[in-house]
C-alpha cells in the first residue's frame, strides 16, 4: 500500500504506527460486520435474536466485499501488531489482515511455549484424522527462535512498546488466528449483559473487539448477582443460563466438546489441562504451507527435537467466507504421554484425565446435576464422548478400550465426593 493509501486510513497526515494499526483493525472489523449485516439480514432484529442466529454454528457470511481491503493490509509494512489477549506464558499479537496470531513467551515462559507447540501439534493432527469433528484447533504456522535474526529484524519495530513488558526479540508461536465474534454479536452481548451505564464505554472500547466466548456448560451465573462492574468482552463468560436464555444449542456445544476432549485424550494422547472450549469466527482460507506440511514434521521427530528449534516458515491467507465456530486453545499445561503408559500405568492415567477433567474452567456438563437440562447435558456428553473414544480405540490400540469408560466413571465418583 502506498503513502497515499495509507493515509486514507487516517484523519492526520502523519499516524503513529500504533494510530495505524488500530484504524486498519477498527476498518476491517467494520467492513466484516457490514457483510454479516447483509447476508443474515439482521436489520431491526432484537438482540437475543442476534446472539441466537449468530452463535448457531450454522451462521456463515460472505467476505468478499472485505478481500480487497484484507490484501490491502498485506500489501503494507506500516502496519504493526496489537495485542489481542494475554496468557500465563506470553502476550498474544495479531497483525491487522493477516490470518495469523503471535504469542510471545514471557523470559521466564519459554520451555512452557515450547510445550504448548508440541501438545497442540499433537492434538492439530490428531483432528485432521477426524474430518467430521466440529471443534477446530488452530492451524500451526511457525516457531520463531528469538535468535532468528532475520524474522526479528523484520517484525521488531512492528511491536507496540507500550505493550511489551519484557525484552524482545523472545520465543514465538504463530498460529492461525482465531477471528472475534462478529460486532453485531458483540454489541448483541453489550446491550443484553452490560450494565446500562457502561454500554457506551463499552462498545467503544477497543479491546472488546477481541471477542472470543468461554462456553461454561457446568457454570450457571450466581443468583441475584447484579452484572459485573468491570464488563469486558475479551474471554467472555458464556455460563449455562444465559446460553439456555437465548435458545443457543447447549445439546450440540456438549456433544461437539466431549468428541474434542475424546480425540485430544485417546487420539492425540494429551489431557486437556486448562485448554479453553470458546465461540468464535473462522475464516474458510488457504494457506500456502504449514510446518506439519512444509517441513515434513511428524509428532514423533517433534518429540525429539531439541526445545527451542527455529521452525521459521511464510505465510498466505485468503479470507473468502466466515462461520461461527467452537474452537480449542491453550496447550501450554497440558501433559502428553506415550501409547505404553496406558496399558502400563492405566489407574493413574485415568486419575490424571479426571483432574484435569475438574480443575479446567468448567467447559464441560457436570454429572449428578439437578435440573433436566443438565442430566440431559450430561447424558449427551457422556455417550458423545464414550462413542468418539470407541470408535477412535477400535483402530489404534484395544489394550486402551477399558479407559474411556472409566474415565466418565471417574469424573462422577469425583463429581460425588465433592458434593459429599
């Protein structure tokens, strides 16, 4: 993009890069809702309609009037990151047009980045393997050493300062960027959630732009609670109540969750500990290559790899259509294991799925519940996952048949205990 186009981005002659970045973000987001605007013809619609055609996972728009402006953004070294979140391992980034987050490690963080690429790895293939699973995971693009000094040299001066509170150039991991929940479900969640005084405030507030939703299926909001005072839609509570309010698909948000968490444990071999089931938007794209594809990488040659190995590689986007999407994220506390650990050791594997099972945010339907809707959340968990679990066994490894049923066992044995 040239200066002239730049500028067309802004209301000064000179924007800060920062000024930029956020002007281009604001204008895409803009762009993306008028499309979802237009085709699912929400004008004059009330705001618990809203939330309930767009968070479906039925919902999906047209993007094309947006691909102009998208190649625009890539066409341009004006534009920096901003960040869109913050883990316990590092800040995560996105670049304004690109289809690619950056998480950056904290100092302290680094051999923590380094598992969390190879227990999401694991579970990326594992869900290839799987083509009608409904969750996605996000595409793994590229690790980036901090000693990779052309990368650096390149994308350093793109960082925020303000933004960053520990040395760079550090460890990174792009992965595909998972894109917020469309404004008009955002403003839908504001004027139904916020407190009146702070809808204004918030619906300006750059921040809530990053909109992903925690789907609590075993969480219900407290009663006679007023709305929280500090509202914020980055990472959005989702509990059971206000999902069952709005008419939203808690039957197939179990069903998809528990075949996610069935491949993750028995496909991928890895517990789950603190990922996080959220709403979101994907964009139906093509990417030139991934590292699983480009550098002919398999989990076993991962595996052994030394920690920290630069795994540089491009990237090309092409955002053509946008859908609401239950997606999986966070591996960076999960543990993995060999196949031989489940035979060798099968009562303290099933322990540990079990404590991983209770100690996540409650993402999941807990058993011994009072209400109908919850026995039947249960129900449809629990048969979703022993069947995904079944079929997945009856093809790797029959020494682990026993397991999966145990496992529900377990997570209602504890479910007991705790209310004892």
């Amino acid at each position: 993009m040239d200066d002239l186009n730049a500028s067309r981005l802004s209301s000064t002659s000179t924007p800060s890069r920062t000024e930029l970045t956020n002007q281009l973000s604001a204008k895409l987001d803009a762009q993306r809702n008028e499309d979802v605007e237009h085709e699912l013809q929400l004008e004059n619609t009330t705001a618990h309609d809203v939330l309930t055609r767009v968070l479906s996972l039925t919902s999906q728009v047209s993007t094309m009037s947006s691909f102009a402006m998208n190649n625009m953004a890539q066409q341009t070294n004006l534009v920096g990151f901003r960040t869109i979140g913050f883990g316990q391992c590092g800040i995560i980034f996105e670049r304004p047009g690109r289809g690619y987050a950056v998480k950056v490690s904290r100092p302290s963080f680094e051999e923590a980045l380094w598992s969390d690429l190879k227990a999401h790895f694991a579970v990326f293939q594992a869900f290839e393997q799987q083509p009608d699973i409904a969750v996605r995971v996000p595409q793994i693009f590229s690790y980036v050493h901090r000693d990779n000094s052309e990368w650096w040299e390149t994308h350093l001066p793109l960082f925020p300062d303000a933004h960053v509170t520990f040395p760079l150039p550090a460890m990174c991991l792009l992965t595909e960027r998972i894109l917020p929940l469309p404004k008009v479900a955002r403003q839908a969640l504001i004027d139904t959630y916020c407190p009146v005084s702070f809808r204004d405030v918030a619906s300006s507030q750059d921040t809530n732009r990053d909109c992903l939703a925690r789907i609590y299926l075993g969480r219900r909001r407290p009663t006679g609670h007023p709305p929280p005072a500090n509202f914020t839609l980055r990472n959005f509570n989702l509990c059971l109540d206000q999902m069952i309010e709005l008419g939203l698909p808690v039957y197939d948000y179990a069903r998809a969750i528990a075949e996610a968490l069935a491949t993750i444990h028995w496909s991928a071999n890895v517990d789950a500990y603190d990922v996080e089931f959220v709403l979101g938007s994907e964009a139906e794209t093509g990417y030139t290559h991934d590292i699983s594809r480009s550098l002919g990488l398999t989990r076993k040659i991962l595996a052994a790899m030394p920690s920290q190995t630069d795994l540089e590689s491009k990237i090309s986007v092409n955002f053509k259509r946008c859908v609401t999407r239950i997606w999986v994220l966070d591996f960076n506390l999960c543990t993995t294991w060999e196949d031989r650990i489940g035979w060798e050791y099968p009562e303290q594997l099933v322990s540990q799925l079990v404590s991983a099972f209770f100690e996540n945010d409650p993402y999941y339907p807990r058993p011994l519940s009072e209400s109908e809707v919850e026995k039947k959340l249960w129900g449809q968990f629990s048969s979703a996952y022993l069947h995904t679990a079944t079929g997945i066994l009856s093809t790797k490894d029959s020494r682990f048949s026993a397991l999966p049923q145990k496992f529900i066992d377990g997570c209602v044995l504890r479910q007991r205990e705790m209310l004892q």
